[in-house]
C-alpha cells in the first residue's frame, strides 16, 4: 500500500445495471472522490444479489452496465481495481470461517435487515439473507479494508464485520484491521415519488439519461401538495423538488425557497431550473459513458485486470488467515 494514501477501502454494489442520481450521490460521488486519498477496491457483489433474486440470466448484462456508470462518473480501475466477487473464491473461503465467529441471534439483531425483510414484504428468511453482513464483513476484511464509505443504513453492518474482525483475532493472531465507517454526507436522495429511489417502482433519474428524459421524469414528479397554482405560497421542507435543488444547485436555493414560500415563484418554472440543474451536473458523464457503451469487452476486460489483481491481495490475506489458524 503507498505510503502516500491513508489507508484502503473496499466498496460495492449489486450488479443492477444502469445506474441512478441516487447511486451516484449516495455512493459513487464519494467513490471517485476517495481514490486521491485511499487504495480503493471496488467489489461487484454479484453473490450478494442472490440474496434476493435467484434469476441470474441478466447478472452480466447488468454488471457491464453498472461498471460503464462507474467508469464514466470518474472511477479510474488503473487505482482502483474493479472485480467481481464469484471470480474470487476467498471470498466464500472466508465467509465459511467468519460464519463460525458469529451468532444466529447477533445476526438476527441487525438492524438493517429488518428493514430489509419489512420493505421486501418477506415471509421467511433464507440463510444467506441472515449470513449477508457475515459475507460483506468477508468481502472488507479480505482486502484489509480499514475504512468503509457506507449510509447511515449500512452502519450496522461495519459493526457486525469489526466485532468479527476482533474475534478473529483475538481467537487466533491478528490478521485483520478493525475498519471505520465512513458515513456519507447525502446517503439517500429521494425517488420522483417521494420514497427511496429505485428502478424496481420507476422512480429513478439515470445517469444515462439526457435532458429531454430528465424533463419529461421532472415534470411528473410530486411537489407540495399544499401549492396548486402559482401564487400559492410553497413549503420547500416537504417538497422532492427543493431536495433536489439542494444537492444540485446550491447556488440558487436561497432564491427558489423565497420564491416559493411567497409564491412569486410556480412548480412548473422551478420544475424547469432543477431538469437544467441536474442535467448540468450529469452531462459531463455522457461522453465517456457511450464510449464504454459501445466497448462492452473493453469494459470485461476492465473487470478481468481487476479480478487478476484483487485475487493476488485476496490469496496473500487467506494465507495469513490459514497460517494463523495452523490449517495452512
């Protein structure tokens, strides 16, 4: 690890295809951010989305779109590596050992995966829904993550993966670094309806889409209910739009919420400065990202250097793990 940087981070996301404004401020914003700063290692957590949907006809597919959302948004694989998790098999190795440090019951505390289980609408729980923290606490610890860019919902989860790490080395030698979380500044932006945004329910800006897109979504999305017509004075606290112009056009909120709240200001022409607004911010990403579009094996090429050189640091830690436990 250079000397120069202040120490790794292993992040990662479900391979889900095309991603969204909500991705990109939650997530991959901070990502392309840290790379002057940390050794970063970019997981596609291809097993952990089996979690909840065993279909994987479109696993690949769906990874190759992510990844060009990645690229194209700034992540530079010659720093920061980018793999799949299925293409490392340490990764299961060492879930297999980490499941053995861990309850039943720790792991049914979580808070995290009772949300999950709650908006899922489950009815039972599968085992590697339960096991998921124990995989992630894997996925980190394989690559001596000792920081994690998480939002406040993943928090519970770095907990579960410091207090294995302790375990394991207090068990047998210390091997693994307890890592921090790292909380993002703007973890979640809301949906064009008001609620988590997301592609299942259709309530996502993509960062492929263009301005003509962007407008047609904008215009539809909900507002204060409170303020019909023009002249009717606004409440930005409780409108989506106001969010938006937050994360996207700072220089101009002071304005909008006066004009809004004396009403001199209507839904439709603040509507039309915030699809300008975020269509600025996401342009920049257009170019490149048709470039990996139409380079689809330049892209898996990407991924298999990645993979090449995460699985030399992955096999140096599982040595380290079989030698401290004298099964090497």
């Amino acid at each position: 690890m250079s000397e120069k940087k202040k120490g790794r981070i292993l992040s990662g996301m479900r391979p889900t295809g095309k991603m969204h404004l909500g991705n990109y401020v939650g997530a991959l914003e901070n990502w392309v951010a840290l790379q002057s700063e940390f050794e970063n290692y970019h997981l596609i957590a291809d097993y952990h989305a089996l979690t909840t949907n065993l279909d994987t006809s479109e696993i690949l597919e769906n990874t190759l779109e992510m990844v060009v959302d990645w690229l194209a948004v700034g992540i530079d694989p010659e720093r920061s590596p980018v793999f799949r998790q299925s293409q490392i098999k340490e990764h299961c190795e060492l879930h297999l050992i980490f499941s053995m440090l861990i309850t039943t019951a720790r792991l049914e505390r979580n808070p995290t995966l009772k949300e999950q289980i709650k908006d899922l609408n489950m009815n039972s729980l599968i085992y590697g829904h339960l096991g998921y923290p124990v995989l992630q606490a894997a996925d980190i610890l394989l690559y001596k993550g000792n920081v994690v860019p998480v939002g406040e919902d993943q928090a519970p989860h770095v907990e579960i993966t410091r207090e294995i790490a302790r375990k394991f080395n207090s068990t047998y030698k210390k091997v693994f670094p307890i890592p921090k979380a790292m909380l993002t500044t703007f973890a979640r932006l809301p949906g064009l309806d008001g609620n988590k945004m997301s592609k299942s329910v259709g309530n996502t800006i993509l960062l492929s889409d263009g301005e003509e897109e962007i407008r047609q979504k904008i215009r539809k999305a909900v507002t204060d209910p409170q303020k019909i017509r023009r002249g009717d004075p606004g409440r930005p606290e409780v409108c989506l739009i106001y969010t938006y112009h937050q994360r996207f056009n700072a220089s101009e909120t002071d304005d909008i919420y006066a004009g809004c709240t004396s009403g001199a200001l209507g839904c439709v022409d603040c509507k039309m400065k915030c699809v300008a607004a975020i269509s600025k911010a996401i342009s920049p990403f257009t170019e490149k990202r048709q470039y990996y579009a139409n380079r689809k094996d330049e892209v898996l090429d990407i991924i298999k250097d990645g993979e090449k050189r995460a699985g030399r640091v992955a096999s140096e830690t599982m040595q380290e793990v079989r030698d401290a436990m004298s099964i090497g």
